[in-house]
C-alpha cells in the first residue's frame, strides 16, 4: 500500500492512521518512506510504502536484504531497486491513542498532507 504523508509533525495523520489499521489487522507492518536515507526529514510529505505480513516477527533490515537476494528479479522492480528501499525502513511513531480507519471513520480525504 502506498499513502502520501509525513513521518510525523502535522501531516502525519495519514501515516499514524494507515499505520495503526493495518497494526490491528497484521502481526506485523513495515513502513518504507521514499528517500528518506537520502534527507531523512521526517515532517515532509512522501510517499509511505506499507508492507504487511501474517508472520508475528517483524523484519529487520538484514531480513530484507536477504529476501531480496533470493527475489526472482523480474520487470522493472530488480533487487537494485528493494535494496534502495530497504535502506528507506523507518520505525513507526507511537500508535497510542491513534484511531484505525474504518467504513465508519475515514477522513483521509481530510487528512493534511
């Protein structure tokens, strides 16, 4: 899943919200922010790749590299590019207090950006 949104500070709300949904569906998600190795600014909007996964353990960047060593490259999406990404993993902000989007509950039309 890709959303557009900052790491934190005021236009973080998509990112804390998406975070937080897909926490309560999955054991564990991961957050890669596009060129976020490269400035590392957290309160600018980019784009946020979300990968979720049903295993409980969460994975590392070793875990990463790893899998992409084993990735089949095909098309446009080769092991260079994964490597770039991995390299843009980034911890979630606490969730504490943070509402999951829901049919009932979703502003992310209304979210800064």
């Amino acid at each position: 899943m890709n959303v557009n949104s900052a790491l934190t500070g005021e236009h973080a709300a998509a990112h804390r919200a998406v975070g937080r949904t897909l926490s309560d569906v999955f054991p564990s998600v991961h957050a890669f922010a596009v060129h976020f190795s490269i400035d590392g600014e957290r309160s600018i909007t980019r784009n946020v790749i979300y990968v979720a996964t049903a295993s409980p353990l969460p994975l590392g960047e070793r875990d990463w590299l790893d899998r992409i060593g084993a990735y089949p490259a095909r098309g446009t999406l080769d092991r260079r590019h994964l490597r770039r990404m991995v390299a843009d993993l980034v911890a979630f902000p606490d969730l504490e207090g943070v509402r999951p989007l829901t049919d009932d509950l979703a502003p992310i039309e209304t979210m800064g950006f």
